[in-house]
C-alpha cells in the first residue's frame, strides 16, 4: 500500500495536467515601487479579440505601404529613455512611446523632452497592473489619471492605449471604443524585457518585420533592469530598415488616426 500511495503521488505529480499548471503560472517582479504580474500566457484570446474588435483593437498597420513604427513601453526612466532619445535624434526617427503614469510623476523632466522632440504618446496605465486583474472601476481609474497627466504635458488626451502584457478583455475594448480610444498591440516582440543581448534583440525584430510592423521594445525597466541590448540593437535596426526602403513612422502615423482624442 505504501509504494502504491507514491505512486499514485509521483503520477500527480508528474501529470500533464499539473506540468501544464506550472508552465502557465505567473512571474511576478517589480516594476520600481509597483508591482508587475506577466502571464505566460496571457489568458485573453488576442485573435478573437482583433477579429472581434477591427477598428478598436490593433497589432499592425497596413500591408500597402512600407511603414513600420519603432514602439517604446514603460516610459520614462532616468537611464535608458535619455539614451534612446540621443539615438533617435541623431538617427532623425520619431518614435510612439507609451507612459505609465507614476513615472510620468517621477521623470517629469524626461517627458517634456519626449514631447519637445516630437515624438508620439500613448497611455500605457498608470502603475502598470494586468487589466484582466481589475475591476471597472480601478481600470477607468488606470486610464483616467495617465490621461490627466499626459495631457498636462501635451495639452490633449492621447488617442491610443497600450494594456500592459497586452492583456485586455471586451469589456474594456467596449468603454475605451465607446471614448474614441484604439487599442495597439504589437506584431513583432524584442523581447528586450528579458535582457537579451544586441544580436538577440536585433534578430527578434529584422527577422519578424515586415510592411505595416508594430514593433515592440522598451525604454524603462524596473531595478535592476538591463536594457543595454536595446540601447546597442537600436542604431543597426534602423539602418537596417532604412536600407530596405522601410520609412520608420509613429503608430498614428501608421494607423492613420490623429495623436489626440
């Protein structure tokens, strides 16, 4: 009875049930003084979603033309943000760059520049959580006070939102659509996020890219954070699409949709 009751235990265990139970659990790490959920997989279907919600709900822009738009999540920071500005001013590329709210109130110094050199703004929450975690009430707050903050600076609400993780759920889509709001996604992961190196970073994205590409990377990390592999990927992912007759754009730009609500 004893080896029969191991057994039984090692089977369950070992099952797929339960390996797939600890391939799908959460990482969580910090986000400065903010707290960071990421789900593995995301439980939102992204493809229904996008079917669902055609207009509201965006991972890329048009095939037509050769566009693609260079996008920068979990801005501002005081170390990495200041560098890729340098970057893309010296490399004359606008950028969309989507900022978290509590960050906007820590580096209001690197906002203004963000805006005074033209780039484009989305809102991208205010500290960060998963949306599919809140109630209605705490994601309308999400987006309402990043909007307040945005527009102290722009003088306008930004148009478009980013969810963190990506992950957002019908109902969400129906009140920001019901505000005139788009919701853009990505079709091409750096996955910088992990600290990958230059190569790495550069692969993920040349070897993904293609007409109309929505292209993630980021541009503040939490403590501890390495995004140096950005900071060197950059200037080769830019000559490089400029050498096969891409026009780097900002995602309104792409979308055709104005930067203001």
């Amino acid at each position: 009875m004893k080896h029969l009751w191991m057994l039984a235990c090692l089977f369950l265990c070992f099952s797929p049930l339960s390996l797939k139970g600890k391939m799908s659990a959460n990482l969580t790490f910090m986000l400065d003084n903010a707290q960071v959920v990421s789900n593995i997989d995301p439980p939102s279907d992204l493809s229904k979603l996008k079917n669902k919600y055609k207009s509201t709900f965006l991972m890329k822009g048009p095939e037509s033309k050769r566009e693609v738009a260079l996008t920068f999540d979990d801005a501002p920071d005081e170390t990495f943000t200041p560098i890729i500005l340098d970057i893309l001013k010296q490399k004359d590329v606008k950028a969309t760059f989507f900022l978290v709210g509590y960050r906007i109130e820590k580096y209001p110094d690197v906002v203004k520049r963000i805006v005074q050199e033209g780039h484009a703004i989305g809102n991208h929450s205010y500290n960060h959580p998963d949306f599919l975690t809140l109630s209605n009430t705490d994601f309308w707050n999400q987006i309402g006070r990043t909007d307040e903050l945005i527009e102290s600076y722009t003088g306008f609400k930004p148009t478009i939102v980013r969810p963190p993780y990506g992950n957002i759920n019908d109902k969400q889509l129906e009140w920001l659509a019901s505000h005139k709001r788009i919701v853009v996604n990505w079709n091409v992961d750096s996955l910088d996020w992990k600290g990958l190196d230059a190569e790495q970073v550069t692969n993920n994205i040349l070897l993904n890219v293609t007409p109309g590409s929505i292209i993630l990377q980021h541009s503040g990390t939490g403590d501890g954070g390495d995004l140096s592999g950005t900071i060197r990927a950059l200037p080769i992912i830019i000559d490089k699409l400029k050498e096969d007759d891409y026009k780097l754009v900002t995602v309104q730009e792409l979308l055709e949709v104005s930067s203001k609500q």
